[in-house]
C-alpha cells in the first residue's frame, strides 16, 4: 500500500493543536488538502485518507518513536486508522469533476492511539484523557536524586505520567490517574521496589 496515493497534489500541514504541557491533552491536526482522481468522490475518498495518515504522523510522532510510528503507519489499512479517530470535520470544502480541495480537522482518540501502540510495541507516552479519578502514590527515596529518577524512567518506560506534587527530602508525593495504579504497581514490582496501599495511598520504598 503506497504511503500517499499517486495523483496527490498538494497536502500542506496548516496546524496541529496539542496540549502537550498536561495530562490529558486533547491530539488534534488540521490538512490542507487538493485531490484529483478520476472522479469527485474517488478525489475525496483519497483525500481523506491521506490526510488522516498524515495527521496522525504530525500529532502521534510529538509523544512516540517517529521512525517507528511512519513504518506502522505505512503499512496499516485505512480501516484501522479509522479506529484512532475520534471525530473530523471539513472546512472551505471545494469539488469539481475529478478535484476535491478542503481543509480537513481530526481529533483523535487518545486512549485507541495508545492500545494501538502498544499492541504493535511502538514506544510512546500519549496522554490519556485526565480525569478526576486519580491516586496518590508516596514514594521514599533513600538515594534522592538517584531513586526518584529511576521510578520517572520506569513510568515512561511504562508509558506512565508521573504528576509530582511534593518533594521534601526523601519522600516524593504524586498524583496518578486510577486507570494506571496496576500498571504503575506491576512496573516498579518488577524493578524491586516494595509497596503497600494504606487507604488508598500508594507506598512505595525499597
């Protein structure tokens, strides 16, 4: 499957809006974009589809391995690109015999992006959608600096955001969202740290 069809002219990035500051940015990516084809409807159908590959290399490749994610998305069928998509809309839609010109706008799905990433062992760190639900971990660092980097790396090793609130000697409070208390768990488990749950306060020491 080609990565662009043959009789693209013209695709132009006009914006990709990301908040990639927070937990729980919203991935979205705008294409400009002018088909042709042997038909209106074949020049819009290419259109779409093109786009929305580039969208989700434009949007995708700010929180996972670039090279990766073109090679995954080369070789993906429309159909599941389809799936990582939340909603699109269309503006200054333009269409004539064979030609189809408009700016087209894509929000993706952030919790379908990540499934589909770590499914095909793309790493990556997209945000999931924040919520109100979230944890409260305690960690003890006996090493300070040492302790607390090793457990940021093996949250984003894990694809886990770690939002820090308090760091006051040894101890590091943070804020998790609840959907990744087991995965959190299970990744520091395996690295050796103990833990236990005191009324829903995650400790964590070694």
């Amino acid at each position: 499957m080609k990565f662009f069809p043959k009789k693209l002219c013209l695709v132009v990035v006009l914006t990709v809006a990301t908040l990639s500051e927070v937990l729980g940015a919203t991935l979205s990516g705008t294409m400009s974009v002018n088909q042709t084809s042997d038909t209106a409807v074949n020049a819009k159908i290419n259109a779409v589809n093109s786009a929305r590959r580039q969208i989700l290399i434009n949007v995708l490749s700010q929180y996972a391995d670039r090279e990766a994610l073109v090679n995954l998305v080369k070789n993906s069928s429309n159909d599941d690109l389809m799936n990582l998509i939340l909603s699109s809309s269309v503006a200054n839609e333009q269409m004539s015999a064979n030609t189809y010109l408009a700016n087209i706008t894509m929000n993706i799905d952030n919790e379908a992006a990540k499934k589909w990433l770590n499914q095909n062992d793309v790493r990556n760190w997209v945000p999931l959608i924040d919520s109100d639900e979230k944890f409260i971990v305690s960690m003890v660092v006996p090493n300070g600096i040492q302790d607390w980097a090793e457990l940021k790396r093996i949250a984003r090793e894990n694809n886990i955001e770690i939002e820090t609130q308090v760091i006051k000697g040894n101890q590091v409070v943070a804020k998790l969202p609840l959907s990744y208390r087991t995965g959190f768990t299970a990744a520091v488990r395996g690295m050796g740290w103990k833990y236990a749950d005191n009324g829903g306060v995650l400790h964590i020491w070694k």
